[in-house]
C-alpha cells in the first residue's frame, strides 16, 4: 500500500468495550487520503456467538450514520486491487485465514 502512496496508518481507532471472548467495541477511522480522514469515527461492534456444536459466529455493525462516504465504502463490491473489498471481501478473507492458514488470493 505505501507503493501505492498510502499513509503508514491506513486505518486508526480505540476500543469502547472489550468483553473477551464475546464482544468488541471500538471506533474506526480510515486516513486512505485527505478525504477519508476528514470524515467523522465510525463505530464498530463485534459480537462472538459460540453454539452449542463449538461453532463460533462473528457478527459485526458497523455504524455509519453521519459519515456518508465511509458508508458507500463499507458495502464492497470488486475486489480490493481495484477499490473494492469493503466488509465482505474482509470477514472473508478472515473467514479463509482461519479455516486454511493462508490468505484468500487476490
């Protein structure tokens, strides 16, 4: 990313709520450029959900309102290569480390 010009904090924030091994609150800010970082924090909550199996879910709000822009990034779409990615392309490439060791391919 710094090839690409990019800051060497992409993304910054603080956690609100820690309650190992089940929730997670912080904030998120993205400085991608002079535009991201102009925009309010964010606020993102990670719920861990174990069943009875041992199957663990992950849920995730990220709270957008105010911050028009970070809410058109957060969708995705495309792939991160070509400005894309967002939530979905990140729980998955998460979802794809943990299951194999190895990232998702880009």
């Amino acid at each position: 990313m710094k090839a690409m010009g990019m800051p060497d904090e992409m993304i910054v924030g603080q956690v609100i709520e820690s309650v190992p091994p089940q929730k997670l609150v912080q904030t998120w800010h993205p400085l991608f450029n002079d535009v991201s970082a102009a925009v309010p924090h964010t606020r993102l909550t990670y719920e861990i959900n174990e069943s009875k199996s041992g199957v663990c879910t992950v849920t995730m709000f990220h709270e957008v309102a105010g911050a028009p822009m970070i809410a058109g990034m957060v969708p995705g779409g495309g792939t991160p290569s070509r400005g894309g990615g967002g939530w979905p392309w990140v729980l998955t490439d998460l979802k794809t480390l943990l299951e194999t060791g190895k990232r998702m391919p880009v």
